[in-house]
C-alpha cells in the first residue's frame, strides 16, 4: 500500500466520509467539516484529499447517476476501503498511546 501514514486533515476527511455513510461527496465532505470540526476549508482542499485518500488505496469511488437538481451532472461518491478503515484506526490508536503519555496536568479537565 502507498502512503501508509495520514495526517490529520486527511484523518479528517475519512472519518467524514465514514460518518457520513455512502453520501461522501465533496460538498457534503466539506458542509460535514465546517459543522463537526469547525474547520473551514476549500472545497478544492477537500477534492484533492479525497483524490489523494483514494490514490493510497484507503477510499474508492463512484460516480451517480445525474440528477435534474444538480442540472444534469453526476456526482462521485466516495466510501471508505478497509485499508481506509485501518488507517483511521491506527491513527486514533497512535494518537491514544501519545496522549497517555501528556501529564494530567495539561489535559483538560473533564468537570
């Protein structure tokens, strides 16, 4: 597999995509990341994620049918790989393991 490693934004889109089962096109991929992470991001940063996640084998795509409300155009659906689904988890599980390590002191308090 190409790529093994993600970083965080493209961490970000895969759980997005994952949460949002079987609708993950850009535009909902971005709306998703505005909403949920208050990130704002182009949606031209999303695409090419997107683009990138499936070149590493970690997502897969589609396109659908054309509809009258998007003007006769299609839309690519993207959808997670179990690759893509191993990353994610090896990600959160590298991230746990570090963040056991940061002092209470530092960690906000759960009160």
């Amino acid at each position: 597999m190409r790529g093994a490693h993600i970083g965080e934004f493209e961490e970000l889109v895969l759980m997005a995509v994952a949460a949002l089962s079987g609708e993950g096109y850009g535009l909902a991929v971005r709306e998703f990341l505005v909403e949920k992470a208050n990130r704002k991001v182009a949606l031209g940063a999303i695409h090419a994620t997107l683009y990138r996640l499936q070149e590493k084998g970690m997502l897969r795509s589609e396109l659908e049918g054309a509809t009258e409300k998007r003007g006769g155009r299609r839309k690519r659906m993207f959808r997670l790989t179990n690759t893509g689904v191993e990353s994610i988890r090896k990600a959160r599980e590298a991230r746990e393991r570090v963040w056991s390590l940061v002092p209470s002191a530092l960690k906000p308090s759960t009160t």
